[in-house]
C-alpha cells in the first residue's frame, strides 16, 4: 500500500489539536487529538511513500514504534487514505494512459468521497470501462446524458432512435448544429465518440447488437414524445424486465422534468406499476392515455434546454450511481422538477400486485395502498426508505469525530 490522504478534501486545523478534513456536511470530519508531530507526518502521506518507507520517516520524526501503522490503519477505517497503487490490473491500465486520466481526474476525485477502501475509487473508474449502457432516444435529453455517461468513463454508450435531427434537437452538449438532417442514432453517436476520454474498448463477437442485448449493464428510455414521458409503455420495457435487464425512465414533458422510477426488475416498480397504481386511484386514467397517444402530435413539444440539461444531469448521476455499485434513489421512485419553481420532490412507484413484474410478490407487507396519496399531483412525497438506505453513503452526514 502507498497511502495517499485524499487531496480532495480540504484540510485545515480547527485549533492546536483538531484537524478537519473537507468543508460539506456530507463530507467533512474532524481528527483528534493530534500533536504536532503527527500532524507534521499527515503531509508525508501523499501518494510517494510506501509503508516500509513511511515507518523509517517516522523512526527519524522520533514518532513511537507502531504509531505510523495505527495512525494510517485508523486514517483508512475513517475514510481518508487512498491506496496510490491500489485498484487492481484495470486501475494500473488506466494510471498509464496520463492523457486519459488527466481527462478523468475530477470524476476520479469525486469517486474518493463517495467511497472508503483505499483504491475502491480508481477500481471503480477503471470499472467504468468494460460497461455498457444503451440510450433510447436522441433527443435533448438523451444525447447529453449520452456523452456525460461517455465522458465519465462509461467505456460503450449505444444511443438509438429514429428520424432526423431537427433544429430543435440542437442543444449545447447535445447534438450540434452542424448535424442538422443527418440521422439522429448516427449524429449521437459521434457526439458519444467526441465526448468519450479514450477510445471504446473492442467489441468481440458474442456481443450483438442486439436491441434487448443482455449484455447492457443498464438501458435509458429518453423518449422525446411527451406522453411516452408521462407515462411510459408498459410494453416497451417488457423485454428489460423479462431479461433482468436495469432500466431508468427520463424526460421533460410540459414544462415538467422527470427521472424515474429506476427499475431492478422483479425488486422494484415498473412502468408497469406505475400504470396499474395510476388506473386504481384514477379510472379515467387508461381513457386519457388513449386520446394522448392518438392525439396528433404537435408541431413542437416543450422541452426547456436549460431544464433538459439538468433532467439530463440528474439521470446520469443516478445512472453513474447504479454502475458504482449502489442503488439511487430513484430505484422505485420518480424524481420531478416544473418550471418556474424547480423544487424537485420524489413521488413513490410501489409495486403493483396486478403487474405481471412480479416485484409485488418480493415487497408483500412492505407497503400498503394507504400509503400514497389520492391524487399524485397533490402533494410531495419521499422514496421508499430502504432505497434510501441502500442510497447512502456509510458515513453520516455532518462533521465527525476520529481520535487518533
């Protein structure tokens, strides 16, 4: 092990003995009581030394014999050493590519907040590239959360969809002006290349491409119909669900921005359940979706850019989350934001005993239809707590203490 204190919290001595690390809530903790020396050894933990040589500048620094050990084994359990040669063969590739790195360096930096074990940051990073993801729909949405995922390492990013670029798919990040009339899966695609930090890794031939492809660790619907928004096909997701594939809905209809529910099939609420629990607390609800879906469309669909970006952003953390290990928490939830007032709440998508997901049978007795509101524009609601749970960071929120 190199121990490295992670350079991306900030460091600062609160008073003679007290050492803080970090300045956000989520983040910061305090280390003490710390004398002089010790403190005075915190700058040689940087990425250079290895454990034999660290105990030899202690040995010279007149620290007790041990103490080197106990203060790195301590800094470690607390969450602020990283491991500098840690992370494993994929993590050591990806040390040598400097440029790609250096592209990389503060979603890196990010990862070592996020995470505890020394070298879990850069593991997970490197992990990024061997997953795939597929993107349904080129539209304001689904293109710039195509290249943030592609950007952020994500090594494949499939985007899929239909027509041609229209004026109003141009967006900054997005699809460019200069793509205009070209095919939108194409276009999106070179943005995806444009925006990804190294080149894709080579495809073999047991992957297919193949539009429920099981070898994606995770899909997006990005519709850019609005009612396919609002809600979404049951249908349309039938495959996911049958092949355990994860899924994740997100949009922006009528002024309104929504992501989720993230779908675990078979542990968490589908579109499905969304439609199901929509029908038993509205029964005009399957005649409205009806008239909505054989409307004719309109000549353009409101979709804010500034708003799309962020639904955009939104998903792709959610997204990145989920290929990081964890669960978001928009697994059995939908996020929604409107304009002008941009307060985002959460709306609960409980899984529905009707729905042939079969997620109901799992959380029997975790929930009862009691729980949600009658009308699901009413009132702001949370997820579902052990989504939460899961959600969260092991560390508590606010500064802490570790005596050392």
């Amino acid at each position: 092990m190199v121990p490295l204190v992670k350079p991306a919290l900030r460091r600062g001595w609160r008073d003679l003995n007290t050492v803080q690390f970090g300045m956000t809530p989520a983040h910061a903790l305090t280390l003490g009581p710390m004398d002089t020396a010790t403190g005075s050894f915190l700058d040689l933990l940087n990425g250079t030394r290895s454990m034999p040589l660290l105990r030899e500048e202690g040995r010279r620094m007149d620290l007790p014999d041990g103490h080197v050990d106990t203060l790195v084994r301590r800094l470690a359990r607390a969450g602020l050493v990283d491991d500098a040669k840690g992370g494993g063969p994929a993590a050591d590739t990806l040390r040598g590519k400097k440029e790609v790195l250096a592209r990389l360096a503060p979603d890196l930096a990010s990862l070592s907040l996020t995470t505890s074990e020394p070298g879990e940051a850069i593991r997970l990073l490197a992990a990024r590239r061997s997953l795939r993801v597929q993107i349904r729909g080129a539209g304001r949405v689904g293109v710039t959360l195509a290249a943030l995922l592609s950007g952020a390492g994500v090594g494949e990013v499939d985007v899929r969809d239909h027509g041609r670029v229209e004026p109003g798919d141009v967006a900054p990040g997005g699809l460019p002006a200069a793509s205009l009339g070209d095919r939108r899966d194409v276009a999106a695609r070179r943005v995806v290349g444009t925006a990804a930090p190294d080149r894709a890794p080579r495809r073999t031939s047991r992957t297919s491409a193949g539009a429920d492809d099981p070898g994606f660790s995770l899909v997006i619907l990005t519709p850019r119909d609005d009612v396919d928004v609002h809600a979404p096909a049951p249908a349309g997701a039938e495959p996911l669900v049958r092949s355990g594939t994860p899924h994740l809905y997100a949009g922006v209809v009528e002024a309104t921005g929504m992501v989720g529910p993230f779908v675990l099939p078979g542990e968490t609420g589908c579109a499905g359940c969304l439609h199901e629990a929509r029908t038993d607390r509205d029964q005009a609800w399957p005649r409205l979706v009806a008239q909505w879906r054989s409307a004719r469309h309109r000549p353009t669909l409101p979709c804010d850019l500034a708003l799309a970006t962020t639904v955009a952003g939104l998903a792709a953390a959610h997204a990145l989350a989920f290929l990081d290990g964890r669960v978001p928490s928009s697994a059995g939830a939908r996020w929604e934001v409107s304009l002008p007032g941009l307060s985002w709440h959460a709306r609960p998508v409980w899984p529905h005993p009707a729905c042939p997901c079969a997620a109901a049978e799992k959380g029997k007795g975790e929930h009862t239809p009691n729980e949600e509101d009658a009308h699901e524009t009413m009132a702001e609601q949370r997820p579902s707590g052990e989504s939460c749970r899961k959600a969260d960071s092991p560390r508590p929120a606010g500064t802490w203490r570790a005596h050392v």
